[in-house]
C-alpha cells in the first residue's frame, strides 16, 4: 500500500487514544501484552467508498431498513433487490421513493451483507459485498458522497486481504493486520469531526469489502491473532499510536516520514532503515527493482500542472533537476524549469503522483532530462518507502520472524500494545 494521496500532518502528539503506562511485558510469539492497561472507545469506520457520485445501485437479501439519523427509520422490507440509489434535485431517490435529508443511512437487521454496483462507463460494475451499513451524504444538489460504516476488525479483514498477495506468508498478514488496525485508529481520532475517516484506496488504505477465498482465509485468521494490538512509541506526553505509514517495497532503504508528509519525524517514522528482504519480489513483481521508463514534456506539463496551479507559471518544462536527497541517495526535492526560464520546487513524492505511479514507480531512481522525455532510470523499490515494507515483511515471514519481530524492525522503537 502506497499512501500516495494523502498528505496528512501526522503531529506527534495529536492523537490521545492511548494513554501513558500501557505497554506490557512480552509473551507470546507475536510478543502481545498480557491483557489491556488502556481501553479505548471503538467505534465504526467511516470509509468513503464512492465519491461524488451521482448514483450505484444496491441489494440486500434479507431484512433492511432505511433511516435518517435525525429522524429514525424511513423504510423497511423483508429484502431488498437490485435498487438503484441516486441523487437527484436535492433528494435521495432509492428506487421510486425518495426523501429530502442531509443525510441517509441503509443497512441490514443482521449480518447479511450489501452488495453495491457503480456505474463506470455506462456499465454496471461487477458487485462488491459489504459489512455494516451504508451511509450517503449530501455533496450537491446531484452528487453524494458514499461510506460503509463498519467493525474495525471487519475493516482490517477487509484491507489486508486487498493489501497482501494470497500466497503471502501468515506471519506477514498478522504484521500487516497491526499496521492496517493501527492506521485506521489514528485516522479515525483525528477525523473524528470529518464525514469520513478514510478513503477505500491507495490514498489511505486499499478496502474491498467483505473479503473471500485464500487471502480472505488468511486475513481472518490474522485478525483474530491480533485483534485489539496496535503500534505504539514512548511519545514526551507517554505512550501513544502513530501514523503507521507502508508501501510496498523500499527498494533497499526506508526513508523519512518528513520526506514526503508534512510532519516531524517520531522515530518509528524516522527511515534509515537497511532492508535486504524486499529482494524478495524478484522474478515476482517490479517492486524491488524496476526498467527504466520516460515520458514526454508535453504530457509531463500537462500532468503536472492538473496536479498543483504553481506549475502553471513555467510553461512547458525543460527539465527537472535534483534539489535535495537523502543519505542514500533518494530525491527529496526537485526543481521543475521550464522554458520561460521560470521554476518551482516539489516534493519528490508530489512530482511521483503527478506523473504517475506506473511510470515512476519510485523516487529512488536517476532523473535523465532528454531533448523531448524526461526519463527515469535505476528504479529501486515501490511506493513511498516509509514505514513498513511490505516485500521486506513477506521476506522476512519467510526466513521465520514473527510479525512483532517484523513491526519492531520497519517502526525502530514502536511497542505493540493492546489497544481494547
């Protein structure tokens, strides 16, 4: 998982869910606490799944009802088939009913899943199976916004059977189960006024609903092996979680937090990190290690300036010039000249996602500026590099570390504590 867009301030001590004295002596193979010293209020997820979106359609087979939060239940029924859901003058149409709220809620009496369809390109997406329920909110008088509320050990279930290959190890789903519980509780304490805590995709993590098969298998079971622990660091005010940030592979080093997000580096965040084990998506994927790739000026222009205004001013670039790099060698800043003569300075991070994260998969490799292209060569890792690796944890897994060995080794000085 890439954290691409989302460029939070992860402050250091912005978040309280956990108070001081809760980390635990280690036991177990997973070296979790022995039992819980700080409890926390758990409540649903709030995961943006549609965005803007002008109608999907919905099913429930079993009971429902449909609500209002200001003012209770709406409708109900004894099942609910393909319906579709949309936007239109200021209500909410669901099939030929419609009311006129800010907000409204769908949900099953149960456990029986909903399934949602959108619609791409004037066909019906293949349908995706939910938890929980579904909540939709104003955007305009056309447009919506669409969540799932849902379980926190469900929404964990869900991400990491998205964010892990099936044939990943069980050690590195129970370390992803932790990173992915971890991050979802920061978020949710700092967007606790927000309509949403997180996004379904690379821009916080990726979630695909109810999860099925191998990966789903393994993703339940890592769930229940860690249900409840989360990341903690010995923070100035005590023990607290953070942002824990993690892509998919490194590329040999990690890097700092402050690199790419505007935050102070804490140290499980601080990067530096030496990692051999994401060798081990050789031969399987282009995470480690990737081919050289270009792209045209004109196009980079145009995808630079649709991402930041400031871009706009220098006209067509000329070309792209390193401004700062870390230790190992990784661009931190560059400079955009274009041929006006004007510049402006990016984040390397920024400049990746402008251009897009299948042309430059990483900010570790060498920027070549060419008559026409601006190419990218000697491509090293995938992702943003901070925090864990997911390619080093499966090759850890592999070699027989345990997963609170694998999260203490990508977080330097991060402690598992039992969060609930």
């Amino acid at each position: 998982m890439d954290h691409r867009r989302f460029a939070v301030a992860c402050a250091l001590a912005a978040t309280a869910l956990l108070g001081g004295g809760c980390r635990e002596r280690a036991r177990s193979p997973l070296e979790l606490p022995d039992h819980a010293r700080a409890g926390v209020k758990v409540r649903d997820v709030r995961v943006l799944i549609l965005e803007a979106a002008n109608e999907f359609r919905i099913r429930i087979n079993g009971p429902y009802e449909i609500r209002s939060p200001s003012t209770g239940v709406l409708a109900e029924g004894e099942s609910l088939p393909w319906t579709k859901v949309s936007r239109t003058t200021g209500d909410f149409a669901i099939g030929d009913r419609r009311w006129t709220t800010a907000v409204i809620e769908i949900a099953p009496r149960g456990n029986t899943a909903i399934h949602v369809s959108r619609l791409n390109g004037g066909v019906w997406s293949a349908p995706l199976a939910y938890p929980g329920a579904i909540r939709c909110l104003r955007r305009s008088l056309t447009t919506m916004d669409v969540l799932n509320l849902v379980n926190i050990e469900q929404y964990v279930a869900g991400v990491i059977a998205c964010e892990l290959y099936a044939s990943f190890h069980p050690e590195a789903f129970r370390a992803q189960a932790v990173a992915a519980r971890t991050y979802a509780l920061y978020q949710m304490a700092r967007q606790a006024n927000a309509d949403y805590d997180v996004k379904a995709t690379q821009a916080s993590q990726v979630y695909g609903g109810i999860p099925t098969g191998p990966a789903g298998r393994k993703a339940y079971e890592a769930v229940n092996h860690t249900r409840g622990i989360v990341c903690t660091w010995s923070s100035p005010t005590g023990e607290r979680i953070f942002c824990t940030f993690y892509s998919a592979a490194c590329g040999g080093r990690t890097q700092a937090a402050s690199n790419v997000f505007n935050m102070k580096d804490i140290p499980p965040l601080a990067g530096g990190v030496h990692c051999e084990y994401c060798r081990e998506a050789e031969g399987k994927s282009q995470a480690y290690r990737w081919p050289a790739t270009s792209i045209d000026k004109a196009e980079l222009t145009r995808r630079l300036a649709a991402r930041s205004g400031n871009v706009r001013s220098i006209g067509t670039v000329d070309r792209v010039e390193v401004v700062s790099q870390t230790d190992g060698g990784r661009p931190v800043n560059l400079r955009v000249i274009g041929r006006n003569g004007r510049q402006v300075t990016l984040k390397a991070e920024e400049f990746r996602l402008a251009v897009g994260t299948r042309t430059m998969r990483s900010t570790d490799c060498t920027i070549v500026n060419g008559p026409s292209k601006v190419e990218f060569a000697n491509g090293k890792g995938s992702g943003h590099a901070v925090g864990l690796c997911q390619w080093g944890m499966e090759g850890q897994a592999k070699l027989g570390r345990k997963a609170g060995q694998i999260l203490r080794f990508y977080y330097p000085g991060c402690h598992l504590t039992r969060a609930y």
